[in-house]
C-alpha cells in the first residue's frame, strides 16, 4: 500500500471514530424527573431553590457516572421543572401533564393546598381497576401540611414530622426557661400549611405542654400591612410570640412588631422561614428567633450539597435540602428496582419506582437518617437555629 493510501484511510477511520459515538454513549438513556413548584408569586423562592437543588443533585449524579439501568446501560438523569404558581387548579393540570409524558416520577409540589388536591387526582389504592386515577408516583419535596401522603399510595413525601419538631421546641423551652408560661400566636390565615401548622401543631402542643394561649393574630399571604396584627401582640403581652407564616409576611409581622415597641422574651417561627429569604427581608428583626428545621450546613454531605446548589443559582433550607435528599432517593430505588427508563416502559418503570419507595424503611439524609413511615411519610432529624448576625446558626440538637 503507497504512503498516499495508507494517509487516506487513516483519515477515514478517524473520521468514523468522530462520526460514530460510542458503544456507552449510545447505550445512555435519559431517566427524566419532572419537578413541579411555584416559580412565580409571593412563594416563587421556594421552587427556585428546589429546581436548583434538583438540578445540582442530578449533575453530582451524572457526574459520578449516572444511573445503572435494569438491563445493565447507563442511564443519565434529566430534570424538567414546571410552574404551578401555587394554585391547585394549575397543580393538577401540571400533573396530568406530567402524567402524559415520558417522566418516570414527579417531584413536589411546593405548595400544601395544591399537594392535597393533586394526590387526590391519582389512583387511592394499587391495583384498584375500579379507581381511574392518575398511576404516577409523586414524591413531594415541600408541601409540608400533616398527613397529606395518606391520600393516595402514589404519593410520598420527604417532609419533617412539624408535630414532633414543635413538641421537641417546647418541651425544650419548658425546660430551659420555666419562667416563659405564655404564647401569642400570629397565622397567615389563607395558606393551608401556616394554618395548619399554628391551629393543628404549634397551638395544640403549647397548651398540651402548659402554655398559656393569650390569643392571635390573623392575615393573608398577600397582605403587608400588619398594624392591627402587631397591636393585638403588644396587648397579648405574651411571652412567647409564635408567628406561623412564610417569609414574607413573618418579615412584614416582625417589622411592624418593631415598629410597636413589641419585645416578647422569645420569638418562635414556622419551619418554612428557617430560610435565606427571611433574613435577606429582615435579618436585624428576625435576630434570635428560634424555628425548628431538618436542614442545616452542619454536614460534610449538607455542606457539600449548598455549594453545589449555589452553583445552580439556589440555596439549600428544609425543603430545597429535601429536593436534593429526593433525588438521591431515587437514583437508589431505580437501581434497585431495574427501572429501564425506555419509551415503553414508562408505566412499568413508575410502578417499579413506586413499589420501591414503598418498601423503604429509612433514607441517608443531608443532616442524617430518616425513618420511612407505613404511610409513605417521613421521620426526619431536625435542630433548632436561630438568626443571629443575618446567619442561621444552630441552637439545639436534639439528639444529643
């Protein structure tokens, strides 16, 4: 063979080597979870840290080498993230839209008052050929309103116990400053975990501990101006001001609070305001106000995590941290199950995910191991921060 021949075909198999991929690369499958969350209105933080923490854990993943699939290929994960605005109708037309593609699960939602209607649109029992509800595991991040899995066995959750966290806050407290006998609670009146936080947790377990309810303030999501809110609490003169509100409006109750000369001896906030938002809206009138959360930096994995979320633009609290926890979650059980992730096993492969949730007794953590609970809930470990020097800083660990 001449010298001209021989450079000929040495640059037609280099050109074939470029132009056919190889035998991994196209042996890859994309595994896709879609989130779902509010990306808009007064709560739109929340699932923009979420779609980041889903994003980062997916990256970390893929990474590392991806997921291995039921017939041994590699599967790379992909995030879709879509806006429910917090609303149920749109919710639910989300999910029925999720439910129509190729995703394997769905992650969410943000919102409690839509989590509720949403599990109430898939299927109440496996198996029930009577019951056409959607067939698609759901495995929420956020919506944190008690017992909310208990609607359907599609749906899942990797929230904290609230009712555990603030019976844990206020044995505490009862222990470590007896001299603090009464409460004053503040309720954002139309958000269906605020509500049920203050009235069905925060509410229920002071008085169960022997605190005085010396009554409480109610307003809206939406509103800022909280004057009238604010002199009922100077009138109360409560030891304890408990507010049970997202970030917002905990901010525009703390400021006018201040503006009033209101100075409780402690301020108690709502899981969901142990956030970045809270002290970036009020960080010099938030100072000491102690919230129970599952999510702190305290970690190698927890730190590692926030480092990786903030290079999707996000920052890791309880429920961003838990959208991280998920896919993590999730990359096990599809491996575990021999989910296959092709474009007709979509329903056999959410099956599969499905069963093997359901058989999980407990999950690695951020922060720790969580139990698995019959009902598809979860057991969570928590501590207490509080805000001191614009920066959560942890008070009390629980378990030690």
């Amino acid at each position: 063979m001449t010298i001209s021949r021989v450079v000929a075909s040495s640059a037609i198999l280099a050109m074939m080597a470029f132009a056919v991929p190889s035998a991994a690369t196209a042996q890859e499958r994309e595994v896709k979870l879609t989130g779902l969350g509010a990306m808009s209105g007064v709560v739109r933080s929340f699932g923009i840290n979420s779609k980041a923490a889903l994003e980062a854990a997916a990256d970390e993943i893929n990474r590392a080498g991806g997921v291995k699939l039921g017939d041994g290929t590699k599967g790379k994960i992909v995030i879709e993230y879509l806006d429910d605005r917090c609303n149920a109708e749109e919710g639910i037309s989300v999910a029925r839209r999720i439910a129509s593609s190729s995703a394997v699960v769905g992650i969410g939602p943000t919102c409690s008052n839509v989590a509720e209607p949403l599990f109430g649109i898939l299927q109440k029992k496996v198996g029930d050929a009577s019951d056409s509800g959607l067939q698609m595991p759901f495995f929420t991040d956020v919506a944190i309103k008690v017992g909310l899995a208990k609607i359907s066995e599609w749906a899942f959750r990797n929230v904290p116990d609230e009712g555990a966290m603030y019976r844990e806050l206020f044995q505490w407290i009862k222990k470590t400053q007896p001299g603090l006998k009464s409460v004053f609670g503040g309720v954002e009146e139309d958000f269906a975990h605020s509500r049920a936080s203050w009235y069905a947790v925060m509410k229920e377990v002071a008085t169960k501990e022997g605190f005085e309810i010396k009554g409480e303030a109610k307003w809206l999501l939406a509103d800022t101006n909280f004057t009238n809110q604010a002199r009922e609490a100077r009138r109360a003169s409560a030891d304890i001001v408990a507010i049970s509100a997202h970030p917002f409006t905990t901010c525009g109750m703390l400021k006018e609070m201040g503006r009033q000369g209101v100075k409780p001896k402690m301020l108690i906030g709502l899981t969901s305001s142990s956030s970045l938002e809270t002290l970036q809206g009020c960080a010099s009138e938030a100072e000491t106000i102690i919230i129970p959360t599952s999510f702190a930096p305290v970690t190698p994995a927890a730190q590692a995590a926030a480092e990786n979320a903030a290079k999707f633009k996000g920052s890791l609290d309880l429920h961003s941290g838990a959208s991280y926890e998920v896919v993590k979650i999730l990359k096990d059980v599809i491996e575990s199950e021999g989910v296959l992730a092709k474009p007709d096993t979509v329903q056999a492969d959410r099956m599969k995910i499905r069963n093997g949730l359901a058989k999980l007794t407990e999950t690695k953590g951020l922060i720790g191991v969580s139990k698995r609970t019959p009902d598809r809930e979860a057991v969570k470990p928590f501590l207490f921060v509080h805000a001191k020097s614009g920066k959560w800083e942890v008070l009390h660990n629980p378990t030690n």
